[in-house]
C-alpha cells in the first residue's frame, strides 16, 4: 500500500503547495540553466521538515525533462559517489551534453557536516565549482554548513506551509480518495501539522484511509487522539529513515516523553520490520534503551538520557538492512480503542495517584511523583491486593483508600469489598488505640 504522501508528492513545480517566492527561484534558475550556465550551479534548498524541498527538487528535474542523480548526502558512501561525478564531470567535455542531462539531488547535506572521516564537503565544493549538471543540495538547517560552502550557492527557503495551503491540499486528497470530510475535521489536522505538510497528510490517512466519512465525531476523537497521532509521526520518522540524524530529531522534535515512543516503538517495530535479523537487531537496541532508562530512573542520571534516546532512535533507524517501503498501519487503532475503554479508568488512576500523593484533601502522603506513582507503586499494590489479603488491609488502611480505589486496583469486587472489611477493622483498631494514648505506630509499609 502506497503512503499518501508518496501518491501525493507533486510532481511538478506548479503542484508544489505554498512556497510561491521559493518555487519563482527555483524557476527562473531553470531558465538560466536552459538558456546557459547560471552563476551559481547550486541551490541549497533549506527550511522545516514536510514543506517540499525534496518535492520541489524532483518536481524542477521532471519540469526540465531531465534524468536525476540522487544521494544521500548523510551517507558515508556518499563521498566516493561524488568523486566519481566529479570525474565525469571534468570528462564531460567530450560527451554530447544533451544526452548527459541529469539534476544531481543530494539530501541532507547537513548530516555531512563535522565528520571529520569525511571530506565530503571537500568533494562536494569541488562538484559545486566543476559541475556541468544542476545540483539541488538540500537541508533543513544550512546553518550548520561552513558559510564559504553556504557562499557556493544560491539558497532558497522554504518556510512552513500556511494552514490554509494545508487545508486545501487536505481537501483536494480527500476529494481523489472519494472521503467527505467535514471541514471542522481537515482544520484541525491543519492546525495541528504545524505547517508540516507531510505530518499533516499522514494524520488524513491515519485517520481517514478506509472511510468514506469523517465527521465532527471523529474530530472531537482527533483532539483527544492528538498525541497518539504526533507519536504517529514520530514512528514513521523513525522507522522509514536510514539517517542517524534523522531519527534523533524524530525524538527530539516529538515532544513525547521518550518513555513513551519506546513503548509505541516495542508495540510497532514487527509491523515494519518484516525481517526477522532486521527486528532482532532492533529490538536489542530497544532493550539497551531501557536499560539506560532504568538507570537514568534509578540514579536521576539525566545526562544518560541522550544514550537512551541515540539507542531507540538511530540505533532502531539503523538496525534494518534496507528501507522497507510504503504505508505501514501502525498500531495504534487497536490501542486507540483500548485507551478509549480504559479512558475512566485512567483518570481514576490519576486520581488515586494525586490522592497517593495528599493532594485533594488527603492526608496520606508519598513523596514519589504522579508517575512513578502510577508506574511502580501502583502496579506494586495491585499485585498485593491480589496476592497477599492480610498486606493489602493493611495497606489499603494505611494509605486510606476507599471501597472504589481498592475495586480499580484489584479488578475484582469481592475481593475488594473483603479487603476494604478488613482494613477497617485495622483502622478502627489502629484509633482505639489513639484514643487510649498508645502511639506505638504501627509498622508502616511505607517507611523502608
Ligand atoms: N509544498 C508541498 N506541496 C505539496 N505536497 C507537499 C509539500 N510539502 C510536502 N508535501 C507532501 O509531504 C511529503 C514530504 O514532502 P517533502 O519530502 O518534499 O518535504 P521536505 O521539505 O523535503 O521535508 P524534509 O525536510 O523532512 O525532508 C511529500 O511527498 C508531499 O506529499
Ligand atoms: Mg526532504
């Protein structure tokens, strides 16, 4: 199954969307290249991820009608490919240019920089100043290039696409797919996109691939599955990516909890990862991954966390062998549908961790945050609750838990309504107790 942002991609400059004053340049450059050579060979293409630089750049070789090179320039490989194109291209000469017509596309030219192995930047000046053909560099952050080499070229920007400009292509997709969708739907995805048109049409397909409607219902279930769509995003960066840096952006940019797109990497990794070594390999790097995230937990190490993120991001990028093509439907509908079940009881859960924590005028107080309290004490109490009754009263009296907290941790109402029984009975004991003076405390759970 094809992506939609593949079937999608535009395939001539006037498809392009937004970016009018970027897709002028890059005209007029043509123009220069039909009618001669333009001082400066290069363009450097630069600006935010999904705004179509590597759209525009095919788009302008299929508008010239000429074949394309295309590297990657983050490869390590990449510095012997250009060397060779360097030397066809001080050949060039006596070859008949007409036949010869090619754009020399290199992505990423950003990842070259500060490998010290490399010289790729070297080689790369060198095709700049000697090439014959056009050559399109581009990079999200052309910052990060030594600004002699930046000097070698025309740069053209390309800034976020507008929301409307959003909308619009959204529209037009939806129309082809046969999908009516409601506005309110399309805008919010828009708006959420952050002008990332690519992120923008994997949200439509997330949310609307199969359907012939998308309503206001599925709107307000898109706000509330905002998240799991941006964690969405963040799987296909990764795991469609063969570039190091690539994949640590997708983390860093991702705004989730690394925590969490580990998880959402587990559940996902043998829906894309159809070779078996390919997973192994990946799911290795997972663990390593966690590892460092028990550290990190166990000695409040942050400075660990860049090897936990380096492990789950580049490590999972750079543990298959190859690409694995098109549209993969990760998970997360099933998931959706157990979140959506379980959506009380998570907020019941949060509720009993503020509680855990003396807040909302209770007096038991642990000092742990809500979510260590969710994810260790919790799980702790709940295998109590099932496993030893005696421990459980005494804990459900001590932390003060009423019938329905002790329900959410056990799942079961018998055993629940025997337990709160019997951690009265400790708590009223416990007061009589008081009352008679006797502050012997009793050995509190909670105090190792
Ligand atoms: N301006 C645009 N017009 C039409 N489609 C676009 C545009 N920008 C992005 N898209 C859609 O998003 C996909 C990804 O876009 P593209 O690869 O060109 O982005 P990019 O700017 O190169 O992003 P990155 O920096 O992440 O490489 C395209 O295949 C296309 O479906
Ligand atoms: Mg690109």
């Amino acid at each position: 199954m094809k992506t939609w942002v593949e079937k999608y991609r535009p395939r001539t400059l006037k498809e392009v969307a937004g970016n009018p004053r970027a897709i002028a340049a890059l005209l007029s450059w043509v123009k220069e290249w039909k009618t001669g050579m333009p001082k400066k060979r290069a363009l450097l293409l630069y600006g935010p991820p999904g705004s179509g630089k590597t759209s525009a750049a095919y788009a302008l070789a299929r508008d010239l009608n000429y074949d394309y090179i295309e590297l990657n320039a983050s490869d390590w490989r990449t510095r012997d490919v250009i060397n060779r194109i360097v030397g066809s291209a001080s050949r060039f000469g006596t070859l008949d240019p007409e036949r010869e017509k090619k754009v020399i596309i290199l992505d990423e030219v950003d990842g070259i920089h500060g490998r010290a192995e490399y010289g790729g930047l070297a080689a790369l000046k060198k095709l700049i100043t000697q090439s014959r053909h056009p050559i399109i560099l581009i990079a999200n952050d052309p910052w990060k290039l030594p600004p002699e080499f930046r000097g070698l070229t025309q740069m053209v920007e390309f800034k976020r696409i507008n929301q409307r400009t959003v909308l619009r292509v959204l529209k037009e997709i939806c129309r082809r797919e046969g999908i009516a969708a409601e506005e309110k739907v399309l805008k919010i995805i828009a708006a959420n996109s952050n002008g990332d048109l690519r992120s923008a049409i994997n949200d439509l397909q997330a949310l609307a691939e199969g359907r012939r409607k998308l309503t206001l219902a599925d709107a307000e279930l898109l706000t509330m599955r905002d998240v799991e769509i941006k964690i969405f995003d963040t799987l296909v960066r990764i795991l469609k990516t063969e570039s190091i840096e690539r994949a640590r952006e997708a983390v860093r940019e991702s705004g989730e909890e690394p925590d969490t797109i580990l998880k959402w990497l587990a559940e996902n990794l043998p829906l894309e990862y159809r070779d078996p070594e390919d997973l192994a390999r990946a799911y290795n790097y997972l663990s390593r991954a966690d590892v460092f995230q028990g550290r990190i937990l166990r000695r409040q190490d942050w400075g660990l966390l860049s090897y936990m993120i380096d492990l789950m991001s580049a490590g999972v990028a750079l543990a298959k062998k190859r690409k694995y093509p098109g549209y993969t439907r990760y998970q997360y509908p099933r998931i959706f549908a157990m979140y959506a079940q379980t959506r009380g009881e998570r907020q019941s859960l949060d509720a009993l961790a503020e509680k855990l924590q003396g807040k909302k005028d209770a007096h038991v107080k642990i000092h742990a945050s809500k979510r260590v309290i969710k994810e260790q004490l919790i799980p702790m109490l709940t295998l109590v609750m099932k496993h030893n009754p005696e421990m459980a009263a005494l804990a459900a009296s001590e932390l003060e838990l009423e019938l329905k907290d002790i329900k959410l941790l056990t799942g079961d109402e018998k055993l629940a309504e025997r337990i709160y029984r019997q951690a009265e009975e400790i708590t009223k004991e416990r007061m009589r107790r008081l009352a008679k003076g006797d502050r012997t405390k009793q050995v509190s759970l909670w105090e190792f």
